[in-house]
C-alpha cells in the first residue's frame, strides 16, 4: 500500500487550492486533454464551487463522477447533473457514466467515503473486488440509503486505481477512525481494499 499523506483542518478553498495545483501541473505537462474522477454527495458541493472559479484550461479537463443514483440529470439526486451544473459552463467536459464506453487513465482520482467504508458506489454488500475485469459497474446498494434509494452505476476498484493519485476528503472524527483503521489493515472494507491495492500518492484532507 502506498503511503497516505493526511492534511488536517483544510478549508473548501484550501482544497480548492491544491486541486488546481495538481491539475495546472498534469495541464502543463503536455498539450493533450486529461481526465479526473469527482466524488457525489454534498461534501465535495462547496469545493466545486470553488475550484470552478480557476483559471485553469477548463476544456482539456475531463470530469468522470465516480458514481451516481440512476436517475434523470435533472433529479436532486443526480451527481452527474450537480458536476454538469458547475463544469460545463466554464468548458469542462462531464461524462455520463451511462454512456461511457472505455475508461481513461486519470490524473487524478478524487474519493469520498461513506460511514461503512464505502468509497464511489462501492458499498460492503456488493464484495468490490481489485482484480474485478470490469471498469464500471451497475448495482444495488443493501441496505439502500434512506436518502438516496435508487440503484447505482459505479467506477470499480480497478478503474479508480488507473490513476496517478488518490484523494480522499474524509469530514467527521467516526469516518476518520473508519478511514485510519483501513490505512492499517484493521478492517476489509471497500476503502481498506482500495488502499491496500493502491500504488500510488494518497492524500486525504480532514
């Protein structure tokens, strides 16, 4: 497993910061597109909405959700649709997972985690696996989330660990003991086999 490096007490905008380092720096090292994958939920909403005001070279840049509900663009559920709102009108690119046909190398992979050590839509009942031959995948969720009960469409282990690093932000002292008991091998939750499996920089901010 690779080293996690944890930053703590970080702001929106001091994530923001570091988010537009990281991509001004994979921008400039060549003149072809690239490609991240961004977490849903709410969490990541405020850091969003900040790194959007970026001067960066916003039409290059590819946003992959690592998953979303499977419900119109238009539905309060829909991460897809919350990216869209935000990227597009600056020029970025925000693929529909529904659509997509090969997944990409990433410059960057971006994770939020969930109370059960659940990372994109990879939750425990589903037995994600780092050798699945599949990128990404369409499942349930059991039990479903109360506040989000649809079906799913999700990157797998694999497709998130085709990238050049990880990032996690991870708010709230029960998740961070969740987090840091997978950093140690202490539990076989999704995000412990994702890390276990990972060969690459993790940062997480708290």
């Amino acid at each position: 497993m690779a080293k996690v490096t944890i930053i703590e007490g970080s702001g929106h905008g001091a994530i923001a910061d570091w988010l537009e380092a990281r991509l001004a720096r994979h921008l400039a090292a060549g003149p072809g597109p690239i490609a991240i994958t961004v977490p849903g939920g709410s969490t990541p909403l405020p850091i969003f909405a900040e790194l959007a005001k970026r001067a960066l070279d916003w039409p290059r840049i590819a946003l992959w959700p690592g998953d979303d509900r499977i419900v119109p663009e238009d539905h309060a559920a829909s991460n897809t649709g919350k990216i869209r709102d935000l990227f597009e009108p600056v020029g970025a690119h925000v693929i529909r997972l529904q659509d997509a046909h090969e997944v990409p190398h990433f410059a960057l992979a971006w994770l939020g985690m969930g109370g059960d050590g659940h990372i994109a839509s990879l939750f425990p009942n589903t037995d994600p696996r780092t050798d699945d031959p599949q990128s990404i995948r369409r499942l349930t969720p059991d039990p479903l989330p109360p506040e989000a009960p649809f079906d799913r469409i999700t990157l797998t282990i694999p497709a998130l660990l085709e990238s050049d690093e990880l990032l996690f932000v991870i708010r709230g002292d029960d998740k961070r003991a969740t987090f840091e008991a997978a950093m140690r091998g202490e539990n076989d939750l999704p995000v412990a086999r994702l890390l276990a499996a990972s060969h690459q920089r993790v940062t997480c901010f708290t």
